[in-house]
C-alpha cells in the first residue's frame, strides 16, 4: 500500500509506517497541483490542517482508501465527501490532547497571575505589586463546551486545582466523570466563571459564540478558546471585553490565522484585542510539544494498521 504525505510531521512517520508495511512518499513540500496530479497512485495520504481535502481533490483521489489526519481537528476535510466514496477517516488526538490540557491550564494560570505583564514590567526595572495581584482557580466554576479528547483533558487538570467543572457536549449522553459534572446551557448560565471551548468546527459551531449567548451569563466570565477561531469571531470578544462582558479572553486559536491577509474588519478588532492586558494569546501551538509531535505519529500509524486488519 503506497501513503502520500502531504504535510511536515515529526521524522518517525516514514520508519514507523514502514515498519508497518506501508510504503511512504513523505511530501511536505508538495504543492496542491502536484497532489491533484499524483493522488491517483496512493491507497492513503496523511494529512495535516494545510491542504483542504475537498470535492475537487477526492475525484482525483480514485484508489484512495483512508485519510490519516496527523492531529485532532478535521474540519479541513470533506467527510460526507469521503464518506460517500467509502475513504476512512483516522485522526489522532490521544496524541496532542495532554499537550492541550497542560496549555491551557498554562494560559490561565498566567493570565489570573499576571505573569506576561509582571514579566515585562520588572525587565523594565517597574516594581508594581499591588497591580499584579492575581486570582486564584480555587473554587471558580469552569464550563467546557465540547467534552471530548481536549476538554476532558483540560477537566482533568482543572480538578486538581479545586474548579468546579461543568461540561455541555450536544452530542453525547450520561458523560459526567470524575472530572466534570454534565450540565445544561442554562446551568452554565448561571454558574460559570470560565467558558472554554472544545468543540470541532462545524457548521453549529461556527460563530457559536456571539453576544446574545454571552449576555445570558449571570456572572462576567472568562472565555478561552483552544478549538477553532471561528467559533468565537474577533468582533464579538472585542464587544464583549469592551462592555465588560468579558473580564479576559485566551486566545491559541484565531478567526484568520493568517494575520497579514485579515479583513479591514478583522484588522481593526484584532488590533483592538491586541491592546488588551487581559487578553493573552498563544499562535495555535497548544497541541504542539516535542511530546505531541512524536505521539502524534504512533497513535495515527497503530489505526491506520488496524484498519487493514
Ligand atoms: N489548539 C490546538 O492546538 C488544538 C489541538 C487539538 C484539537 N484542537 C481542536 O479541538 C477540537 C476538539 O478536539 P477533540 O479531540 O476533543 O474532539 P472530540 O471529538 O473528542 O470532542 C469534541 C466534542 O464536542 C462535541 N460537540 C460537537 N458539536 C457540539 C456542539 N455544537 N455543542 C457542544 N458540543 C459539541 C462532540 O460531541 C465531541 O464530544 C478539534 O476539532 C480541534 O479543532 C485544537
Ligand atoms: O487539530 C489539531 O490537532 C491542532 O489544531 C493542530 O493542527 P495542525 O497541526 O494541523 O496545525
């Protein structure tokens, strides 16, 4: 069986495939026409968030026989499409979701201890106790949206730090566990101080996010966002921090990546975001560790090998 891969991984793609039986062309450099033009020959590609895989690419796709997504999200891919022409999907974020969970817990704590700012401010010789005094996790009533891979692992880490965690997941039944407390929206309403988002990208949730629902939280809340940026557009936390709504915002994940080419509309609330001390933002590296890396590929290479079993 002949795998195309179309995007940079950690090295042990190519020996862990091969010690599988696979043969690999590993093309990280290759050009979406290059694809078009040689995805015939391959029974499998490996991909990552860089390339759509979309209707265009799938026809030509005609001996394709999975797709091995080298990360969690999938919304780069066009799974009823896939699915119609009998291609499997994989993906692998038993790989990434520590990784995640460690990030985000990161990002809160220093946004609550003002660690960036203090940082900076001592580097510059500013000595300001009383306006770095931080807050503190215990006891704050964190609300995870999506209770999969990522906010699981996020709950996990939470408890640790006396939270109190809730958890809303649309599609899933009877999943409180030692971690987290299965709630309603209205219940996240009442109680939370925290919203963080775990959701894929879909057409539900895209801009799922917007001040309607944020109006509806009785306390002023934080909100991160480690998902996908289009669920929670730049003009709606702009809003929402402006009014207050939102106390902070921490953001891994942006409405546009692509900071060069953002909209006149987009600049202009980015900008806004930007100016904001209670506003920390990573750039999309919350599943991305040295450990990820690897992990990554031995959990993909383990399903794509059973699938064949
Ligand atoms: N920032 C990063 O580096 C990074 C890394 C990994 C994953 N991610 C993102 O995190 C997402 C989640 O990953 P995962 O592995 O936990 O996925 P998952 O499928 O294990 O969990 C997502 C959960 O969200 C639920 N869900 C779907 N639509 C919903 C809705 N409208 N309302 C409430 N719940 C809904 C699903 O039922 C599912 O249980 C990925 O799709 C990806 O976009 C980001
Ligand atoms: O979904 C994921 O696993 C992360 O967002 C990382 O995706 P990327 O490695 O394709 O950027």
């Amino acid at each position: 069986m002949k795998i195309l891969v179309i995007d940079k991984m950690h090295d042990s793609i190519t020996s862990l495939l091969g010690q599988k039986g696979f043969e690999v062309d590993y093309k990280p450099k290759i050009s979406r026409s290059e694809i078009l033009d040689t995805v015939h020959a391959y029974d499998g590609m490996v991909v990552r968030s860089k390339t759509p895989i979309d209707k265009e690419l799938i026809d030509k796709a005609v001996n394709l026989k999975f797709i091995a997504r080298a990360g969690a999200g999938i919304d780069q891919l066009d799974v009823q499409e896939l699915e119609n022409k009998g291609v499997r999907i994989v993906n692998a974020p038993e790989g990434n979701r520590d990784a995640v969970g460690e990030h985000t817990i990161g990002m809160l704590l220093c946004l609550f201890n003002n660690i960036v700012q203090g940082d900076a401010q001592v580097r510059k010789g500013i000595w300001d106790r009383e306006g770095n005094r931080g807050v503190e996790l215990m006891g704050k009533t964190v609300a995870i949206i999506g209770y999969g891979n990522m906010g699981r692992a996020f709950a996990q880490r939470l408890k640790c730090f006396g939270c109190d965690v809730l958890a809303f997941d649309k599609y899933k039944e009877n999943y409180s566990d030692e971690y987290a407390t299965e709630a309603t929206w209205d219940e996240i309403f009442q109680k939370a101080d925290i919203l963080s988002l775990h959701t894929p990208l879909t057409f539900e949730t895209k801009e799922m996010i917007d001040s309607e629902l944020l109006n509806k939280f009785a306390k002023d809340i934080y909100i991160i966002n480690v998902a996908r940026g289009e669920i929670a557009p730049f003009s709606v936390l702009e809003e929402a921090l402006k009014s207050g709504k939102l106390k902070g915002a921490l953001l891994d994940v942006l409405e546009n990546e692509k900071l060069a080419k953002l909209t006149d509309d987009q600049k202009e609330n980015f900008e806004n975001l930007v100016k904001r001390d209670n506003v920390l933002f990573s750039p999309h590296v919350a599943g991305w560790t040295h450990e990820s890396y690897r992990k990554i590929n031995e959990v993909l290479t383990e399903k794509i090998a059973q699938l064949f079993e």
